[in-house]
C-alpha cells in the first residue's frame, strides 16, 4: 500500500471511529433509518413507478407515429404470355366524324374483320431482386368513449396512492426505530440500576463482616447479603446482555453494522416530550393520517373504473394519415415500382353488445366499488378505535409515571429509615434487605414507565397522523 493511499485510508477510519463514538440522538437514529430502511426505499421505486406510468396514460392523448421500412431481396422471377390475334384496322366514316371497325356484319350477329392487322404472342419476363417498401402513419384518437382520460386520472389516483405510501412506510419506520431505541436506553438504566443496587449490597456486607468480627451479627445475615449479591451480578449480565443485542437491533435498522460499538444520549434529552395532550376530534385526526388518504384513494379508482368499462362498449373514432413509398421489381427490364401515395382515413368502430356483456361488467365494476366503500367506512372505523386505544395508552402510560416516581420517592425513603433502624438494632437484616430490593423494583419500574411513555407518545403520534 503506497503512502497516499494509507493515509486516505487511516483519515478514513478516524473520521468513522469519531463519528461512530458520538452519541446518537433520536432524532439521527430517525434519520439513519429512514435512509437505508429496504421497505421504504421500495417504497420510493414505486413512487417513481407511478409516475411514470402516469406519464405513459398521458401520452395517448397525443398522435402515434408509426415508422415502417422493409427492404427485401428475392430471387424470384418468372415470365408470362399474351395472347396474339388479329387488330381490327379503323377507317374514316365522314357521316359519323369518326373512325370505325373495318368490318362487315353477318347474318347470325358475328362480325368479319375486312382490314386486320396480325398480332403475334407476347412473352413478359419478370424479376423480384431488391424491393423496398416504407411507410410512415398517425393516428390521432378523435373519441375514444373517455378510456384515455379514465386511464390517465386512475393513473394519477395511483401516483398519490403511491405518495400516502411512501408517508405510511416512513412513520412505520419511525415507530421501529424509537422502539429499538428506546430498548437500548431501557437496558442500560436498567443495568445502571442493578449496580447501584450491587454499590448498596457491597457496602452492606463491609457492615456485616464489620460487625461479624467484633460478634454483633452472624454469619447467616452474611450469607443472606452474598445471596443479594449474587442476584444483584445476575441483574446486571443480564441488563448487559439485553443491551448488547439491543444495540446490535437498533444498528440493523439505522444501516449499520450490526458489530458497530454505538451510544445514545441521555434520557434527559427526551424529557420534554412527558406532557398531557389536547383531546380533538378523533374524525379529524383519521383524515390526516396516510392509512386514510389511501383508502380513499381507492375507493375513486373504483369508481372511475366504472367509466373505464364503459369505455369498451361505446363507440371509437380515430383519424389516421399514411405515406408510403414502394420501389422494386423490374419488368421486361425496366423497374417495376417507383412511387408514393399519401392516403387519409377516418376509422370509426362501434361495439354491438347483443348478449349483455357490458351491463355485466358494468355491474360488476359498480358491485367493486361498493366493496370499497364499505372496506373504506370499515376501516376509518378501526383507525378512529385504534386513535382512542393509543390515546388511553397514553394516559395511562402518564399516570403510570407519575406513580412509579411517587413509589420510587417512598422507597428511597423506606431505604433511608430502614437503614437508620437497622444500624441502631431496631429492625432486621431481612428487612433492611427487602427495603433495599423494593427500591431497587421501583427504580426499575420507573425506567420501564418512562419509556413505555415515550413509546406510548410516538404510536399515538403515528395514529393521528402527526408523526414526521
């Protein structure tokens, strides 16, 4: 490896190590997950798809051209002959100014020639070899029953289908990506908790084996302690463990290396999302959302797929223009085709429907649409449902909070006295212990409320229609 390529190389990997060793936010991770999610970016193709498909039902409205050319060798030829016979020679008839037949009538209706000229068989030989053949057309639809326009505007309901699609796909996203995120903020408080829970069993048992040594306790308070303590490293390879993967999950989803050493920020920095929302009608957080707009989307192209079976059935006018040019072939020597001809034509094609086809497509369009109707009312019914189960989870989810700081605030409280009465001998190891382990339950519990909050705010978000 020559020098400039090793130091390209070594800036590199520092600018990714240092990148790699900030810690990301919510916020980077959304981002990070919106540009190389897989399901998104198909999403996106398929943007692209329908708009292209749009541009492709518009282009009827304008004329075909049509460009043909045929060259063709053949080695075909033959010959053919012509009759001979007699010509009849003309004479003047000053009577009648003009000239005549030089014959004489019989009796039985037949003429006999007086003056004849002898005309002897003719041979004609031809030959294909080199003919050519081009020809250049328009067609220009004059009424095409509104199949043009039904297509284009079924065409363009598909391109903002498409669009609500890529909205939907992106706040599905966002959801995945705040849960991995929050598990990997929940675990590592979690293991943050369990040692400080280990702190406070550690200093505990220096108490106890003071104490042992000088015989104010036993060796079975000791063990109690160690058991606690065993529980307590138990906690934590487990709160380790849990938050490795969940490091490695929110890595898949955000497009790095799922081995990538990465950290997130504080939970501070979410602190200001805990807040009580306004209740609004929930009909009008329906319509916002992606999930509606598609639906909806739907039911018009159901409907306007009625137009476009009618379409079949009514009467086509097209005008078309034609230049073609032929040369080739050769007779007795001489070619045979060297010319054009322009021609102009108006082509008018009208459906006779004797044994009631179209009424029944037509009927059975119409039925298509009342099925999406119905699956349309159906299914803004779920999603004002599931806009009012996400907002009770998420008063719930608050109140919980508040609970769990409460339980948490008596707990340390119930440590810190118990602890009292247990250094004077007024109460307990036993006691003391299972103050402790309710703190550290409460802690614990806290964490998960908190969370469970966030998480409980974004999907309400999501089923508003409101999350970006």
């Amino acid at each position: 490896m020559n020098t400039k390529k090793f130091i390209h190389t070594a800036v590199f990997l520092f600018f990714f190590v240092l990148i790699n060793a900030q810690p990301l936010s919510i916020e980077q991770c959304r981002a990070k997950a919106l540009l190389h999610n897989r399901s998104l970016a198909a999403a996106r193709v398929k943007l692209e798809q329908s708009r292209f498909e749009a541009k492709a039902y518009k282009a009827n409205y304008y004329p075909q051209i049509n460009l043909t050319a045929i060259d063709l060798y053949s080695l075909a030829h033959g010959d053919f002959t012509m009759e001979g016979g007699q010509l009849p020679i003309y004479k003047y008839v000053g009577s009648e100014s003009s000239y005549v037949p030089d014959v004489t009538e019989n009796h039985d209706g037949t003429y006999r020639l007086n003056q004849y000229a002898d005309f002897p068989d003719q041979t004609f030989e031809w030959k294909m070899k080199n003919l050519f053949i081009g020809n250049i057309s328009i067609v220009e639809p004059l009424f095409a029953g509104g199949k043009i326009s039904t297509a284009y505007e079924m065409a363009k309901l598909g391109t903002r289908i498409a669009i609500e699609n890529v909205r939907l796909t992106e706040s599905e996203v966002i959801v995945k990506t705040d849960e991995a995120y929050c598990i990997v903020a929940k675990t590592s408080e979690l293991a943050n908790v369990a040692r400080s829970y280990r702190t406070m069993l550690e200093e505990l048992k220096k108490n106890v084996e003071a104490a042992l040594k000088h015989g104010m306790s036993t060796r079975n308070d000791l063990m109690k302690v160690q058991v606690k303590m065993n529980e307590a490293d138990l906690s934590i390879k487990k709160a380790e463990n849990a938050n490795r993967l969940a490091i490695m999950n929110l890595c898949r989803i955000i497009g790095m290396p799922i081995n990538t050493s990465i950290s997130i920020l504080p939970p501070d920095t979410f602190s200001n999302i805990y807040q009580v929302l306004d209740d609004h009608d929930s009909a009008l957080y329906v319509s916002s959302r992606p999930e509606y707009a598609i639906i909806e989307r739907k039911t018009e192209m159901a409907r306007q797929n009625i137009k476009l079976v009618k379409s079949d059935f009514l009467p086509n006018v097209s005008l078309s223009a034609s230049y073609t040019y032929l040369n080739g072939g050769t007779l007795v020597g001489r070619k045979l085709a060297n010319s054009g001809a322009a021609t102009v034509a108006v082509a008018v094609n009208i459906p006779v429907n004797i044994f009631g086809e179209a009424s029944a497509k037509v009927n059975s369009a119409r039925a298509s649409h009342q099925i999406a109707l119905l699956e349309q009312q159906d299914l803004n019914e779920q999603m004002q449902l599931e806009l009012l189960q996400c907002q009770n989870a998420y008063e719930e989810a608050h109140a919980q909070l508040n609970l769990c700081q409460k339980a948490l605030l008596q707990a340390a409280e119930h440590v810190r006295l118990s602890k009292q009465q247990y250094e004077v001998g007024f109460e307990m190891l036993s006691n003391y212990l299972e103050a402790q382990f309710l703190w550290q339950q409460s802690s614990a519990n806290l964490i998960e409320a908190r969370w469970n909050l966030f998480i409980a705010h974004t999907r309400l978000l999501k089923a508003k229609g409101e999350l970006r």
